[in-house]
C-alpha cells in the first residue's frame, strides 16, 4: 500500500495482480516450510529460510535497479519459485490435489481467522511505518525503514536456530517435563548466540555507513540510529531462544 501514493490507476492494477500471484506463491512456500519442520527436515528448512533471505535480497535490489517497482515484484516472486523448487528435490512441492467439501469448510473456519490474526500482526507491525508515510515525507519513511530491514537480517540466524531447536525442545518436553537436559536449550544456546552475535554485531556496528553511503546517500543520516538499533538487537537475538 505504501507503494501506491504516486501510481496511476492501470499501474495500481497491474501492482495488485502481481501481489495476488506473490500471495499465493508465499502460500505454498510457507506450507512446505511447515511440512519441512513437521518432518524434522532441518537442513532443507535452514537451507530455504536462508536462501530466500540471501536471493530474494540480492535479487530484489538488481531487480528494483534496473525495472524499478515492477522488477521488485518480479524478484520477490522468483525468489520464492526458486526455493519451492529448490527443496522440492526434483519431486512435486505439493501433494496430490484431493476435494472434501465438507473438510474445506471445516478448514476454512479454523484457518480464516488464525489468518486474519496474522495478517493483523503484519499490520501492528508496519503500523509505525503507515503514521510515518501519512505523516510526513517519503524520505523520512526510507531513512526509518532502512533500519527495520538491518535489524531483520540480524534477527534471521537466531530465527533459523530456534527454528530446528523448537520442535525438539517440544518432543523432549513432552517425554520428560522434568528433564534437566531442557535448560541446555536455553542456557548454552544463548551463550553460544551470545559469543557468536557480539563480534558480528561490532564489525556490522563500524561498517554499516560504507553501504549506506555508497548506495543510499540520500539517506546518510539513517547510519547513526542504525548503530543504535544494531547495539541494542544485541539482547534481542540472544533473547529469541528464552
């Protein structure tokens, strides 16, 4: 939506059917994630969640340069063909198509609103970024979302370990709740997170004006509350296993 201000009808047209079609891909990229981490499938799990992060990015950027919003779109839904594909193992990423009606609408009234809740949080989540484009100037929504996007990058490598983590932390739950071995989930995860974040971050911490100022030097003034915001996601990727 906030892609629209400036466009033409026959454009906003165009924009709306491209995300229709990227909806639905992402449908089906979050239904084999699902059944990749129902099956324990940890590595192709990894492997998907972080190729998408590392194509759709590089992709996207090279697209968005040379088409513009149209090659944004165009990346977004490539990426995620190409990691469907990719964990797909030369198989069918989906089963065989089957109809129940009556399995459809007892699906559809479980599933319609743990949908509508998610596309709530979407909203609770990109809030700031819709009073900050009502309220002022285009500029100052790219400085603000520049470092939404960092500290999504950040948050990515611990999202992917308490991803595989998770389900096994469930089953050995469910098998002992008494179980010493339950806090090494949480205690030498997040001490190894810890030892592996705190040096990244730092590097990230002095490098991160070089890219900005290179590429985006219209938004210069976006480096400092970066540094602030990589400073503080310090405690908020060793928080994510707890």
């Amino acid at each position: 939506i906030l892609l629209f201000k400036s466009a033409g009808t026959d454009r906003n047209q165009v924009i709306w059917i491209a995300l229709l079609v990227i909806f639905l891909i992402n449908q089906i990229y979050w239904y084999i994630q699902l059944q990749l981490q129902a099956r324990k499938k940890f590595i192709a799990l990894s492997k998907m969640t972080l190729g998408f992060a590392l194509f759709s990015t590089s992709l996207g950027v090279l697209m968005a340069y040379c088409f513009g919003l149209y090659g944004l779109l165009a990346g977004l839904a490539l990426s995620y063909v190409a990691m469907i594909l990719s964990s797909s193992e030369g198989k069918s990423p989906l089963p065989k198509l089957a109809w129940d009606t009556s399995l459809v609408w007892k699906l559809v009234k479980i599933g319609f609103p743990i949908m509508l809740s998610q596309a709530l949080y979407i909203l609770l989540l990109n809030v700031d970024k819709l009073i900050i484009w009502i309220s002022m100037q285009k500029e100052d929504l790219g400085i603000y979302s520049i470092q939404s996007y960092i500290i999504s990058i950040i948050i990515l490598f611990p999202t992917v370990v308490s991803m595989v983590l998770y389900p096994n932390l469930m089953e050995d739950l469910g098998k002992n709740r008494h179980s010493n071995n339950l806090q090494d989930y949480l205690t030498k995860t997040t001490q190894i997170l810890a030892y592996v974040v705190a040096p990244l971050l730092g590097v990230l911490f002095i490098i991160i004006h070089l890219p900005i100022q290179w590429l985006l030097p219209q938004y210069v003034s976006a480096v400092v509350p970066s540094q602030i915001l990589i400073s503080s996601s310090f405690f908020l990727v060793i928080s994510r296993m707890p």
